[in-house]
C-alpha cells in the first residue's frame, strides 16, 4: 500500500506550500501560530487552585519569537465584568501532539503543546458571587491558511473558562472543572468519516454536556497579540460565507459533536484548514456551574482510497449472520472463530473484542489479533479464535460483542464490525458431601456441636470429603480466633479430584492447657471447598471443644484402720493410690494427722507417706492438700 506521506509530499504539499508562502507574504510571520487551544482549573488544597492555559501552536508555519514564555490571564466577576485580579502564567511544559497513528505523519502537520499553569488563591471571602466567573487570555493571531473563516490572519483567540463561587449557603464548594480529552494530530480525508474523542473527565464527577460553539476572536490584534487582560464581551470569529456554528466544517454529515460523549464527527466535502469551536459545560445536580471551550484546527486533505477491512464470525462449521443468528454458548463449546481480510494489498489488521451490555466475563483471543494481509508471504485472510472464561453464564439474558477489525489506513482506520448476539450456561454442579466421626449438629443447627476432651486423654475425629462431578476437593481447618497449633491441635488433609480426606487431633497437655482454657471453648471450623465449578458449594462443619480435668481414677475411699503389729499387714496408712492423681497444676501438697484433741503428730509432703501410728491407739484426724486449693480429710482408728 502505498503511504499517504509519499502521495501527499506528491500531490497536496506543493500546493499547501505555495498557498502559505502567498498568505505569508508581507505579514509578521511570528503572529500566526496559533492552532487553539483551552484552560482549566484543578483545586488542589484548601483555598488552592491551579489555573492552566494550553496553547496548540504550528509548529510549522509558526515563527519560534512567537512562542511566548508567559501569558496574563484576567479573573473577572460573572455578574459585574468586574477585573478581580491578573495572573501571569509561565510556560512550564512544550511538547508536540501525537497522531492517533504515527505512521500517518505529513511534513506539513506538526504541532506544539504549550502549556502554561500556576497557583492561585481563591479566597472564600472574595469569591462568593453566585453568578460565577471567568477566566481569560487573549492572544493573536491564528494560522494565515485556515479557509472557513474572514480574515485569519488577524483573527485572535481568547481562552476562555468559567467556574463557581468557591462557597455556596455559607460552605465551602468545591470545584475543579473538567479536562478536555487530549488533542491529537489527526487530518482528515475528504469524503471520508472522521471521528475524534473530545470527551473530558471531570474530578468531581459532574455532568458534563458538549456542543459546537463560535470561537472568540477578543481584543487581541497582529499590532496587539498580547493585550492585558480585558473583560467580555469578546467578539467572535467571522465565518466564511455559507458557513457557521452548525456548519464550521461542510460535509455530509457537517462537523458535529455528541453532546453526551463529546464524540466529533464529520464527513468533509472541501478541502483545506479548518478552525472549530467545542464548548464544555459542567452541570452538578441539574445546575450548570461552569464551562471550558477549545478552539482547534483540522486539516483536509485528499487521501489515497482505502477500502474497508471484512470480518467473518464463524461458529459450529458455519458463518455467523448478524441480526439473525444467536450464538448458544455452554460447558464445550465456548469459542468461536473470526476471519478477517481486506482487499488492498499490504494492509496491516487489527482484531478486537468489545462487550457491548455486559462487563464481567469478557472474552479473549487465543490466537494472534493481528497481521497483514495481501503481501508477499503472507496470506489473504487471517483466522483467530476467540474464548469466553469457563464459567459464563448470561442467567438467560442475550448478550452482545462486537468483534471489530481495524486496518492501518490514513489518516484514521477503517473499521467492519460484527455484532455477536449470544446466550451461555454453565454445566451443572453437584454439592460436595462432608461426612466425619465428628458428633452430629444439633438440629436445627443453633449451635455447633460439643465436644469435651480432658487433659492427657487424646481425642482424633475423621472426615471425608466426596463430590460426584469430581470436582478438586480441599480440605481445611481453622480455629476461630486462636491458631491451631497454639493449643496442641493438628490438621492434616489428603485433597484431590472428588474426594477429600482430613484428620483432626487433640491431646491437650500441661503446656497447652493454658491457652486452652478460653471461656465458652475452642471453636474450630472443618470446611470443605470445591475447585473447577462454576457455581461452588462449599460445606462446613463447626465443633466446639471444651477442655475439661481428667476424672479422678478411683472414687475417693481412703482406710480408716490401721493395726500397725508388724505383721505386714495393715501395718502403715497410705493414701497414693486412694487419693486423685496429680496432674499440671493439681498435684499433691502434703499430710498432716491430728490426734483426736487436735495435736498435730505427723506432716509429710510426700504423696508415697507411710505412717506406721504413734505408737498408742487411738482415734486420729487427718488433712490433705493439693496445690491447685482442694483439701480431703477423714478419720483413722489405730487398733495396737
């Protein structure tokens, strides 16, 4: 394919050439640069704001003395035209303006972004008017070659932005007003559409509302480019005849703009450079409260012919036909293919995917999205697939995608849409079942089940986890704000494809005991979780375990006679095995016998005591103690 740079350095430069050089003869070449240009305010803190003039400047046919290094903008009162304050805005960035394509660059289209910005202060007790105000530059001249309007060469611009009183009913009100989508470099080709995003996005989330306007011309003058700030009214631009607001650029349709989207469009019929005016009003809460404009510039040129690119969705060994057809999408069949072409040779395409009614669950290629076409080595048509995620469900609803193939044409590409109507469904899920030596659940389950496990005695429960679709299973356990191992218990899990096995174990020790021993229990939740469904239903199960002392090994039944004779019978009395045994922080403390008048005749510490009497019968008392405070006592008759 041949480059539109090579056709337009052939046909279009040399006449764009001569006619420049003849406008520029004999005028002051450094005052006509400019392009357009728009200003905006952002607030940044309290009573803060940055005032912003972007300048668009021909980078080209301006002259670099034209290019200044600050700009004075007037603050002015809505309701008064009063001048509130000047502000002098030094440049603080130059850069050029990218095209949508870079490829499609022409010599003759260059341009500067200027864009010069400083804090402001806008005081809550100045700024108060409910009418509002404005903000202006004036600067002259624009481009010598713009073919709609009267006189370009001494035609100015003035910038221009209004924005609200910074306190409304006695509050602060805050306001950054919207910022205009970034100008690109683009040209248009005569006869063909061209579009051009001059969407903003506003920091505050108002309205925004878009629509063709006049440029202001202003004050300004090549003898005057630069005037102080002056107050409205501004004077307008001069149409060229038959030409006007709804008609800045002639075409079929004329240039126009989505007052929702700020979407230009036109089909131009003329050839030329062409100055256009956007404004921006901002809207909060159904109340306008300010607005920005943009004046800019468009290039139409004639171009070389571009055919269209052709897209083919076929689906089930066949092609899809739009507006008749509805895709029906399940488990095993989730992809469909596009086949794409375009009848010029060399064309570089480009494939896409756009959800149209739905955002969650879009599709993706996985295939290559792009190629060329219709050159040595390379094929006429190119074939990609495209795939929805595994588990799309459109719950009955008709969903739409357009698959879009854009060539690489100039100045913008050609674009065939295929608009995809489909339905989906997932495959059914069968729930897992949990099962476990667990206890039950009370029914109904108002409460987890209980378990209550004493110091030393280990408990282990079982569970198993099966699934019929043979999904992958996990098992997991988690105790509920206290971790596992912190407490002496043990979790471990054997998962895989439909089935699921766990153990669980608990032999609360002295060590643990203490971090046990929570008011209410341990609760521990068992989940049972399914991976590669679409609609997963994961089970639980939920104990309570309640540390609990050991049960006293033998009833409390100690001797109470002793025959202490040598015999080896009976001889000593001894409570070791008759008393409770110890354990972590009960254990035994000592003995002490009394004799029946309350004398005091024998003490030990020893658990193993043996006491043999004291020497004459008699009845006797004696006391025990643990360390963790119980006491047991009782009475002893020694028979001599």
């Amino acid at each position: 394919m041949r480059t539109l740079y090579q056709y337009f350095r052939r046909r279009a430069l040399p006449v764009l050439s001569s006619l420049l050089l003849l406008l520029l003869a004999g005028a002051p070449a450094w005052a006509t640069h400019i392009v357009g240009g728009e200003m905006n305010l952002l607030h940044q803190t309290g009573s803060t704001y940055t005032l912003t003039l972007t300048l668009y400047f021909d980078a080209i046919n301006g002259s670099p003395a034209a290019l200044d290094q600050a700009l004075t903008a007037g603050l002015f009162d809505k309701a008064t035209n009063q001048q509130l304050t000047s502000v002098v805005l030094p440049l603080v960035s130059n850069s050029f303006v990218s095209y949508t394509n870079p490829a499609c660059a022409v010599g003759s289209l260059s341009t500067r972004k200027l864009v010069y910005a400083k804090d402001i202060v806008l005081s809550p007790t100045t700024y108060t008017s409910a009418q509002g105000y404005y903000a202006a530059v004036e600067r002259c001249c624009r481009n010598l070659a713009i073919g709609n309007i009267v006189d370009p060469g001494a035609a100015g611009q003035t910038f221009y932005l209004e924005f609200p009183a910074v306190v409304r009913n006695g509050q602060p009100f805050i306001d950054s007003t919207p910022r205009i989508f970034p100008a690109l470099g683009d040209y248009a080709c005569r006869n063909e559409l061209f579009y051009y995003n001059f969407g903003g996005q506003d920091p505050d989330g108002d309205s925004l509302v878009y629509d063709m306007v006049t440029p202001l011309n202003g004050h300004s003058s090549a003898a005057v480019p630069s005037p102080p700030p002056v107050a409205a009214p501004y004077a307008t631009i001069t149409w060229g005849t038959g030409l006007g607001t709804l008609n800045q650029i002639p075409g079929a349709p004329a240039l126009g703009i989505d007052a929702h989207t700020g979407r230009l469009t036109v089909r131009a019929n003329r050839l030329g450079l062409f100055v256009f005016g956007v404004r921006c009003a901002e809207y909060r809460r159904g109340v306008k409260i300010g607005e920005t404009r943009r004046d800019f510039q468009l290039y139409v040129l004639n171009c070389p012919q571009n055919n269209p690119p052709v897209a083919t969705v076929w689906a089930n060994g066949r092609a899809y036909r739009p507006g008749l057809d509805t895709l029906r999408l399940g488990p095993n069949a989730l992809c469909f293919s596009v086949k794409y072409t375009d009848p010029d040779a060399g064309s570089v395409l480009t494939l896409s995917a756009q959800p149209v009614n739905f955002t969650a669950g879009a599709p993706a290629f996985t295939t290559a999205t792009g190629g060329t076409v219709r050159a040595a080595g390379q094929p006429d048509t190119l074939t990609a697939t495209l795939c929805f995620p595994a588990c799309t469900d459109t719950k009955g609803q008709v969903y739409r995608l357009n698959v879009v193939v854009a060539d690489n044409g100039c100045s913008l590409p050609k674009r065939d849409t295929v608009q995809v109507a489909f339905t989906a469904v997932v495959a059914p899920n069968a729930p897992p079942v949990l099962t476990s030596t667990l206890p039950p659940a009370p029914v109904p389950e108002t409460a987890p089940a209980v378990v209550r496990v004493a110091l030393g005695m280990p408990y282990t429960a079982t569970l198993l986890g099966t699934d019929a679709d043979a999904n992958l299973l996990t098992l997991s356990a988690s105790g509920e704000g206290f971790d596992l191992a912190a407490v002496g218990m043990v979790f471990g899990a054997q998962n895989g494809a439909g089935r699921a096995t766990g153990t669980f174990a608990w032999a609360p020790t002295c060590a643990t005991a203490s971090a046990a021993a929570v008011p209410g229990g341990l609760v521990v939740h068992f989940l049972l979780t399914e991976s590669g469904a679409c609609a997963p239903v994961p089970r639980t199960r939920t104990v309570r375990f309640e540390l609990v002392r050991p049960a006293d090994s033998v009833a409390f039944r100690p001797p109470n006679v002793i025959t202490p004779n040598g015999d080896g019978l009976n001889d000593f009395f001894v409570l070791d095995q008759a008393l409770p045994p110890d354990f972590c922080g009960s254990e035994f403390a000592g003995v002490r016998i009394f004799s029946r008048w309350g004398q005091q005749v024998y003490t030990s510490p020893a658990r193993t005591f043996r006491w043999g009497g004291a020497g004459a019968g008699g009845s006797y008392y004696y006391l025990v103690t643990f360390t963790d405070g119980r006491r047991f006592k009782g009475w002893l008759e020694v028979l001599p």
